[in-house]
C-alpha cells in the first residue's frame, strides 16, 4: 500500500502564517484550498521585502540627515518599517476582486498613487546613500563656492569697507610712534613744496641747455657745423647758468627741508605721543571691525560645514544630475527600480486580478455570500423579535388598562352608590312623620348632613337604612309604613 502523499502546499508554519498574513487572505477560505498558499507567501513576501527596505532607508536617513547615533536610530526604522508594512498590507487587502478588469484599474490606480508617494519617500535616503561619495565631494565644492562669495559679500560691506584705509593709518601711525619718517612729512610744509616745484623746473632747464650746447658742439643739432664756435659758446654759457640757478635752488631746498626737520625733531616728542593716541583709538577700531567680519565669516563657515543633512544632499545630487549624464541616467534607473519594488505588492494583487477568477477566489466569494445571507437573516430575526416583542407589551399594557378601566368603574359605582343613599336617608329625616308613628320615635333631624358626607363638620355621617344604630335600633319605617326595630320587638308594644 502506497504511503500518503504530503503536498508541500499543505505544510504551514510561523514563516508561513506571517507571510500569509501579510498577503491579507482569509485564512479560513485559504484553509479550504491550501494549493493557493503559494501565491499570498510570494505577495506576503513583496510586503515584508517593501518594509525591510522601509526601515533601511529610514536608518540612512537618520545617520545621514540627523547624524542620529546608529543604536538609537535601529529602533525609530523598525518602527518606521512596520508602518510601513502595515499600510502596504492594507492597500493589498482592500484590493478586493471585481468582475470586469476596468473596475479592478479603477480601484487600483488611487492605491498605486498613494504607492508611488510612498516609494519617493522611502527611495531617496537609499538612493543618497548609494552615492554618498559623489554627494560628499560635491558637497565640499558647494561649500567652497558659497564660503569664497560670502568672503566677496563681507569685502563690500559697508560696515566694513574701511578697514583697508584704517590699515593704512595705523602703519603710518605706527612709524612715526617708532620714530621713522613718514613718506609725506615734506610734501604737508607749504615752503618745502613750493621749492621743491622750483628745483624741479630748474632742473629741467639745465638738462635742456645742456642738451643743445652738446647737440651744438658734435653738429647734430643747433648750426650742424661740429666744433666749438661761437654758437657752441653761446648755448654752454647758457647751460652753466641754468645749472648755477638748478643748484642755487637745490641748496634752498635742502636748508628748507634740514630747518623742517630740525623743527620736528625739537617737536619729535609731541608728535609721537600724539601719533600715539591716535594709533591706540584706530587700532581699536581697527579691531573691533576685524573681530566683527572674523565671527560672520566663521559662522557662516561653520553652518555650511555642518550643512550636510537631506537638503543639502538632494542639492547637491541635483547638482550633479545636471551637469553629469552619466550619473543622472544611474540615479534615474536605481530611483525607478526602488519605486518598483514599493509598488510591486498592489501591483502583483492588480496582475492577480486580470485572469480568471481562482479557486480561493470562488471560495471567498461564497463565503462572503454566506456570510451576508447570515447576517441579513440574523437582521430579520432580531427585527422579528422586536416586533413580537412590541406586541405582547402593547397586549400586556391593554389588559392592564382594561382591568384599570373596570376597577375604576366599579369604583365610581360604589361612591356613587354610598351618596344617593346618604341623600336618599337625609331626605327621609327631613320628610313629616306618618300617621300613627310616635313622635318619640322619629329621629332628629339631621342638621349639616352634606357636611358629614363631605367628611366635615364633626357631624356622623347619616346610616344607611339597613344600619342599626348603637343600640342596635333602626327607627325606619318599614316600606308598608310601620316601624320596624331592628332588634325584633315591635315599637309600639315596647314603648306600651
């Protein structure tokens, strides 16, 4: 006898049951044909693969973006990955199966939308990461960039385009503090220029004559006859007086300037203390402009260095997409290959839904049919219920009513009664004696009666014409008009 086959199929576990799980089947419809578990593992496994790479990107994301500690940032992506998971499995469960494939697009395309934002989101801290070294180096040539402008953009400030003048003043400051000249200490005397100007055009003069007495003398200029003749005479006589006035002017030149200089050596002492206290006040000025540009340019440098979170990346992948077709056609490809893969479970349960209905297919869909059968007959018993319900209550409150209604009317009978016999009595009291009736027998009058049958008045309430009285006596006449007493004796005879 053969042994019994075992259809893998058929095996479950806990792999299994979660896959299962994920794929969103009914389990006890699945249970009815365990030949279909094979293909809700394999969307059970799309959806454990989307959220795998969920928590993955969540963990690049936070390293890189935040520059979260790894340990800390291991906990946030698995959560972030079952999120994940648990809205891909309930895109893949509520994908539901229709009758025509049109109907089946049109529920699927807003859950392949709400795919694609999700795959855009989580495709892009992988897509950093792969090309993290490019971001990086393009990063530093950005950073470069932006620090070279914003030394450009401090350099034409106004606040501090006088530091180059103030630079200046405290170089020249500072040399006559240590007691050297200044390049225009004879150039500010007045007296000193003005025969400074003199030396200058005397000195040109006697260049010039000497000039054309030499042109004159070698025949290359002048008479252009060579020799020293009268012309030749001439032009060296004037040449020597030019150079007398040239050194003339030059010996009063250097008394000017050895009388001014010998004036500022005797004021040497003021002049440096001023100097002074005019390099201490711009040195400081100095300073505090330098120290100000200084703590603008290393905040602006320490920000851009520490600029490096998810903007800064996608700027600078940018960046390099744009100017670099090689590497915009590998981030374009690994982009479209991670959108796949976040849109591949709905899109695996669309494909399911283009072929022929299956056998878990039929399954379900009869279960679903029993199930609303179920539930409709469940519906029409309870309101049966409730209808039977509200009729034995409104039956129940009739018979109360109505055992109310007779014991009320026997009631107003009875008090009804009781009164027309106290009228009926108090006008008996009222009416004359028969003839032959003692007067001793008739029975007081009855003053107030109406007020003893209100229960008022501190007057008894008349007897009925049945009642005897205390004594046991009821002096009523009989209805053929004899008295009758109550205890059996006659009245006449007991009053003889």
């Amino acid at each position: 006898m053969a042994a019994p086959r075992t259809d893998a199929p058929h095996a479950t576990g806990r792999a299994g049951g979660l896959l299962i799980w994920l794929s969103g089947a009914d389990p006890e419809a699945l249970a009815k044909v365990p030949r279909e578990r094979r293909k809700f593992v394999g969307v059970g496994g799309v959806v454990l693969t989307t959220a795998a790479m969920a928590a993955m990107s969540f963990a690049f994301a936070l390293t890189m973006g935040a520059g979260a500690a790894l340990l800390a940032a291991v906990p946030a992506a698995l959560l972030w990955g079952l999120a994940i998971m648990n809205l891909d499995r309930w895109l893949v469960t509520a994908s539901q199966r229709r009758e025509r494939w049109y109907q089946n697009l049109a529920v699927a395309l807003p859950r392949v939308f709400l795919a694609l934002i999700i795959g855009a989101v989580v495709s892009t801290p992988l897509v950093l990461f792969v090309f993290q070294n490019e971001i990086n180096a393009e990063l530093n040539v950005i950073e470069q960039r932006e620090l070279n402008a914003h030394e450009e953009r401090l350099r034409t400030d106004t606040r501090f385009a006088r530091i180059p003048g103030l630079e200046t003043e405290v170089a020249k400051l500072q040399r006559v503090v240590n007691g050297g000249p200044t390049d225009d200490d004879t150039v500010k005397d007045p007296a000193v220029a003005e025969l400074e100007k003199q030396y200058n055009a005397l000195e040109s003069k006697a260049r010039a004559a000497e000039k054309a007495a030499f042109a004159e003398l070698d025949g290359t200029g002048g008479t252009g006859v060579e020799g020293e003749g009268a012309a030749y005479r001439r032009k060296q006589a004037a040449a020597d007086a030019a150079k007398r006035e040239r050194d003339s002017a030059k010996a009063r030149l250097d008394a000017a300037g050895a009388k001014l200089a010998a004036d500022r050596a005797a004021n040497a002492g003021k002049v440096r203390a001023t100097a002074g206290g005019q390099l201490t006040a711009t040195r400081t000025e100095l300073d505090g402009l330098k120290r100000l540009r200084d703590l603008e340019s290393a905040k602006f440098t320490d920000d851009k260095r520490n600029d490096r979170g998810l903007l800064a990346r996608l700027s600078a992948l940018q960046e390099l997409t744009g100017h670099n077709g090689t590497l915009r056609a590998a981030y374009l490809g690994l982009w479209a290959f991670i959108i796949a893969i976040e849109i591949l479970p709905v899109a695996v349960k669309f494909l399911m839904s283009l072929g022929p209905p299956t056998l878990y297919d039929k399954v379900l869909a009869h279960a679903e049919k029993r199930d609303i059968d179920t539930a409709e007959a469940a519906y029409d018993l309870e309101r049966a219920l409730s209808v039977r319900e509200l009729e034995i209550r409104r039956q129940r409150e009739d018979e109360a009513v109505d055992g109310l209604v007779e014991r009320m009317v026997a009631a107003e009978v009875d008090v009804y009664g009781r009164a027309i016999d106290d009228w009926r009595a108090a006008k008996l009291n009222e009416a004359p004696a028969p003839a032959g009736y003692p007067a001793a027998h008739r029975p007081p009058p009855r003053a107030g009666w109406w007020r003893g049958l209100r229960g008022g008045g501190g007057v008894p309430r008349p007897r009925y014409r049945e009642q005897a009285g205390a004594d046991g006596y009821l002096p009523w006449p009989t209805e053929n008009g004899e008295l009758r007493d109550s205890r059996g004796s006659d009245p006449g005879a007991r009053a003889g």
